[in-house]
C-alpha cells in the first residue's frame, strides 16, 4: 500500500515530501528557539550567582526543580490536549509562554522570581516537543519516521548548543560593552533581554504551520481519560523499562548541562567567554551526529528482523555513555571536551530513538498522553533530583570543590541503569502500534 494510500503525503525522497518539508523546517526552527531560551541560564549562572547572593544548592533547585514541577504539572495535561486538540495553535501558545519566562529571567530580583521564569521557559519547551513529535509522527510515514524525527531534533540540539555558544557570546559582548541597547543591565540579564527579542521574531514562521490529519489511530482521539490509562497499562512490559532507560539518560544529561560551566570556571579556570564557543560548538556537533545516528539506526532496526530491533541502538549508545560521564575529572580540558561530546552524542541517539519508538509502536491516540508522562517523569528525577543529587553527592564529599566527581558518580550509576532499562524494553517491544 502507497504512502498516499494510508492517507500521508507522497513521498519526494528519503525524509519528506516538498509540501511536508516547510512544516518540518518550522517545528525544527521552534525547537532551536525553545531549548536555547529553555538552557541559555545555565551558561550564565555564575553572574547570577554573585549578583543575587546564590548558593549551589539555590541554583540546583532554580535550574532543576523549577523544571520538574512544569514539567510533572503540566506535561500530562498538554499531552492529552496534544492527543485531542489542535496542535499549531497549541504549539504557539506554548512558544509564547517560553518567551515570557525568558523575560522574566532578565528582570528577576530574586531566587523565588527566578524559579518562576525558568518554571514557565521549562513548561513551554517541553510541552512544545510533545507537540512537536506529534505533528512530526503525522507528516511521514512510520518507516521514514526516524529520518523525520531528524529535523525536529537537531532543532533541539540546535538550541542546546546556541545556549552555550549564542548565550556565552552574548554574555561576553555585554561584558565588553560592545551591545549598548542593553547598556546598564548585568550581562547574564542583558543576555536574556536579547534572547527573548530575537525568539519573538523567529517564532513567526510558526504562524503558517497547517494541522495534518491524524494517522495510526486505534480507537478515538476522545476516548474518556480511563480508557487511554488502560491502554497504557496493557503496555507497561514494556513501557515501564523503557521509562527507566530514558529517564536515567535525561538524568546523566541534564546534569552535565547544568554543571558543565561551573566545573569549567572552577576545575579548569576558565570563563564563560573561555568556553562559549566551542561549548556551543560541541553540543550542537555531538547532538546532531548523534540525531542522525539515531535516526537512521531507528530505521535500520525496524526492518531487521529481531524482536524490539528499534531499540537496539539504544542499548548500545546507552552503554558507551557509561565511562564518558567522567568527563568532569579528566585530567584537561581536551578530555573534558572529548568525553562531555561523547556524553552527548549518546544522549541524542537515545532520545531520537525513543521518541521514535512512541510514534511507531505506540497509538495515535495514545502519544501524546505517554510523550508527556515520559517527559513528566524524566522532569521530576532528570530535572528535579539529578542537578541536586550532583550538590548532595558533592557536600558529602567535601563540599563545592568536590562538583566534579560527584558530577561522575551520577552519570556512570544512571548510565548503568540505561543500559538495563533499554535492553528489557527491546526483549518486549511490541510488533506494531496496536498490538
């Protein structure tokens, strides 16, 4: 049967179709946009730090609680409004909401104001990736998914890495005086200034989205709440592993994310300008090399004929991840950088996949709602306990000075339980979206 037989677009080559293609263009440019405003704080911190008076433990809940109470508040709701409603306009009321919380980063007189403005940068991303994933799903083909999935995620690592390199270069340039329309601000304040002017411009091509119709379904896109938990529940064998395995990628980096620049100024000696370029640089590089891998090793693994072959790239990236999280105690700053894009690129591989796995053997009517309880539980232990579990470990072992190796020790042990997590959910994948 045709692709446009099922109801898709034809096919022009391998990812989309020309008519698809702009859509895709659209929601990537999105995620760019979301994931800088949503990380671009961590790469300026330190200036927040000494203005405000903060300590480690303060901005580990500001940079990792914040985002797991958006994120276990609002991710289910969004999710089923993601299954049932319509998703361009969705998706723009969610890109508005991260653009406030950007603004308010900059005008924060406190740690409380802060916690709401990366709250709402936080609820906005995520909850537009849900959405994201879901129109993706829709405008391909399931065996072109993984390569479809690839635009939408080298958007997100394309945001991850200009918060190092867009967001440093800023807070370098206002350091210098060289961007006197934020003249008089503190350079980690004027950095957000600028990045919620640019982010309102480029969200206009969002505008011209158009909502594609709704493949794969089977049972009602409004079916009672009930009905879909109980669909969910007939899956857990293999949804509850797959959690895990994810939750725990999310865990190792996102805690490399958070504290990658404060062990780069205190380890290594070196400043925000220091390492925003190649910072930048390296995560967009190992996201996207990684995204391609991932996607493609989606595909490859759908047509061998081993049971849960999707998720075999999974497993294995998850388990080269392991002795890249020492990256915080290399011996210099090249081994840091080697090992942290490693970290990485392993992460992407593993993202791409799963997301690619809940729109291949997951329901329609369905996706949204489990999207978001991943991105649920991954925000409450990903966002909210491993940036605090990294200051935890880290007093026990000393204090501030020891952040590096209590950094190691939660990115090998959630490394470890990736691997577990991801190879039980190959052994029970199911075959197909409605098995």
């Amino acid at each position: 049967m045709t692709d446009t037989a099922l109801g898709y677009p034809a096919p022009a080559g391998a990812i989309a179709a020309p008519r698809t293609l702009p859509s895709l263009l659209a929601l990537t440019l999105a995620m760019a946009i979301g994931f800088t405003m949503m990380a671009s704080f961590g790469t300026v911190q330190e200036g927040a730090k000494v203005e405000l008076g903060l300590s480690d433990a303060v901005l580990g809940v500001i940079q990792g609680v914040s985002a797991a109470l958006a994120l276990v508040v609002f991710s289910i709701p969004v999710g089923l409004l993601v299954d049932r409603f319509n998703r361009k306009r969705l998706l723009v009321g969610l890109a508005l909401l991260w653009t406030l919380g950007t603004a308010l980063t900059a005008i924060a007189t406190g740690p409380a104001m802060l916690f709401v403005a990366r709250l709402l940068a936080a609820t906005g991303t995520t909850g537009a990736l849900t959405a994201a994933l879901s129109l993706t799903a829709d405008l391909c083909v399931p065996e072109r998914r993984g390569r479809a999935m690839l635009l939408v995620n080298v958007g997100k690592m394309a945001g991850l890495g200009a918060a190092f390199g867009v967001g440093g270069w800023l807070y370098g340039a206002i350091t210098a005086g060289a961007l006197p329309i934020v003249g008089g601000l503190a350079p980690w304040r004027g950095t957000h200034v600028i990045l919620a002017i640019a982010g309102v411009v480029a969200l206009l091509p969002l505008l011209l989205l158009r909502e594609p119709a709704r493949h794969e379904v089977a049972a009602t896109t409004h079916a009672p709440f009930r009905a879909l938990v109980a669909q969910l529940w007939v899956r857990r064998s293999f949804l509850a592993p797959l959690f895990v395995g994810q939750v725990a990628v999310v865990m190792a980096d996102n805690a490399a994310l958070v504290w990658a620049a404060p062990v780069l100024s205190r380890h290594y000696g070196l400043q925000p300008g220091d390492f925003a370029g190649w910072m930048g640089a390296l995560v967009f590089g190992s996201g996207l090399v990684g995204t391609l891998l991932g996607g493609f090793a989606a595909d490859w693994g759908q047509k061998s004929r081993v049971r849960g072959g999707l998720l075999l790239g999974a497993v294995i990236a998850a388990a080269i991840g392991i002795p890249a999280a020492l990256f915080p105690i290399g011996p210099t700053v090249t081994w840091f950088a080697i090992a942290f894009g490693t970290l990485s690129l392993c992460g992407a591989i593993t993202g791409l996949i799963t997301s690619v796995a809940l729109t291949v053997l997951i329901p329609n009517e369905l996706r949204g709602l489990c999207i978001g309880a991943f991105i649920a539980f991954a925000g409450l232990i990903g966002f909210g306990i491993a940036p605090s579990l990294v200051t935890a470990i880290s007093s026990l072992l000393g204090g501030e000075s020891r952040l590096g190796p209590a950094l190691a020790i939660v990115g090998t042990a959630t490394g470890a339980l990736s691997v577990i997590g991801f190879f039980l959910a190959m052994r029970r994948a199911p075959l197909t979206a409605i098995d």
